[in-house]
C-alpha cells in the first residue's frame, strides 16, 4: 500500500514538518516578507492572522479594517488587514499571502502558562483551504501544494 507521504509528494504537495507544544498546539516556522517567524497551524481560525506587536518586524503594510475580530476566549477585537506578503515556508512560496492584524496577546499568555514560547501569527483556514492542504497528525506534518 503506497503511504500518505509518496502518495502527495508524488502529486506536486511539499511537506512541512510540525512541532506539537506541550499546550496541544501545533506550530512550525515560516518567514514573511523574509522575516522568521512561528506560526500555529489552527483548523479552526477562519483567517490567518500575526499579532499588531510584529506588524513593523515583518514589514507589513497594514491597512484600517472595520471588522471586529473573535477567538480563543476574546471578542469584539480591533483589526488591521495586511496584504499581499511574501510567505516562504522552507523552500515553498506563496507571493500574495493576506493577513489580520489582531492582538494576539491572549494566545501568548495561555502560551506562557504551558511553560512555551510566544508565537507571531496563525495559520488559519483561509491558507489550508487556498494550498489543499493535507495534516497527518499521526506524523506531525502537512502538505501543500
């Protein structure tokens, strides 16, 4: 039986190893705007976001947004949008990459409390939908392509 991996790597999907946190979060590395940075991949975050604190460490050029933003326990957040980034994750790139602006301080805090280190952004939906991407949480990477 041919396995995940070979399966997807066959079809064009680059494989991006993940590192699974004490707090139950997956995280992996990725630079914007050729800048490093850790990112949590979460299913469950419609749009990806990096907190306002690194919007001048990543170069970003943020426009006002009207949208009030919720998750992880906080709600009625001041957003900005950032658009059209460059996103390299290892050797795969993604030359228009849309971000929130959002204060991501609360997920830091609950971060510090695991004994873990702060994080600049999320990976949300709107990426895994837009890449087809593929989690193997038995293998603690996904796949996109």
């Amino acid at each position: 039986m041919i396995q995940l991996r070979n399966f997807l790597e066959q079809k064009g999907f680059y494989r991006i190893i993940l590192k699974r946190l004490k707090s139950g979060h997956y995280t992996f590395s990725a630079k914007v705007n050729n800048v490093s940075g850790v990112f949590i991949l979460d299913t469950g975050a419609s749009n990806s976001c990096i907190g306002f604190v690194y919007d001048s460490y990543f170069n970003l050029n943020n426009e006002e947004s009207k949208i009030k933003a919720a998750g992880a326990g906080a709600l009625n957040m001041e957003t900005a949008l950032a658009k059209n980034n460059l996103l390299v994750i290892g050797n795969w790139k993604l030359k228009k990459m849309d971000f929130i602006l959002m204060d991501l301080s609360h997920v830091n805090e609950a971060l510090k409390e695991s004994n873990e280190f702060p994080i600049h952004g999320i990976i949300g939906a709107d990426f895994l939908k837009q890449t087809r991407a593929v989690i193997d949480y038995g293998k603690n990477c996904f796949y996109i392509i």
